[in-house]
C-alpha cells in the first residue's frame, strides 16, 4: 500500500464537518467551543473511524433491533437509523460487509 487511507486534506475536512454537524444539532449552550479535548477527541475519533471503514469496506449497513427478541437486528434506511427512538426501536449499530477481492 503507497497511498494512505485518508489524505491529510480528507482528515482536515472531517474534522471540519463533524463540528459543523455538532453546532448545527446542539443547542446554544452546547457549542462546540464549550466541549472540553476529550470530547473532541471522541467525536473527531468517530468520525475519522467511520470514514476509514467506508472507504476500507465500503458503505454501511444501518442496523435497529426492537426489545424483544433483543438477538434480531434489521437493516433500515439511514433516516431510520438516525430516528430510531421515534420508530420505537430499542438500539442501533453499524455494520459493513467486507468483501474479498479474488486472488
């Protein structure tokens, strides 16, 4: 591999945008700004972590899961994903399929 998995130029937009996200669905007293490091640490972690698995293994699956039973998970559309409390389901998580090139 020669070529590293995000540039520089991506990890600075990255960052960019997850604080853009933050401000835009945080209230005024819950700025960016009044983060402490390790919350930005945590959430600039996230963020790059999504963006190496997507272009590694591609896109991701959105995944809910009702209370019971609590083993069955279903894939959903994102804005399902990002609402889940308000369709009812109990928890969520993201998967990605990884696929082997043949020899």
């Amino acid at each position: 591999m020669t070529e590293p998995i995000l540039t520089s130029e991506e990890v600075s937009t990255i960052i960019a945008a997850t604080k853009e996200k933050w401000n835009a669905e945080a209230d005024s007293y819950n700025q960016w700004s009044d983060l402490g490091s390790d919350e930005h640490y945590e959430l600039i972690g996230a963020a790059i972590e999504a963006a190496v698995l997507e272009k590694v293994c591609g896109k991701p699956i959105y995944q809910t899961r009702w209370e019971n039973p609590a083993t069955i998970w279903g894939d959903v559309l994102k804005d399902a994903y990002d609402d889940y409390q308000s369709y009812g389901y109990a928890d969520r998580r993201i998967v990605y399929a990884l696929t082997r090139s043949k020899p």
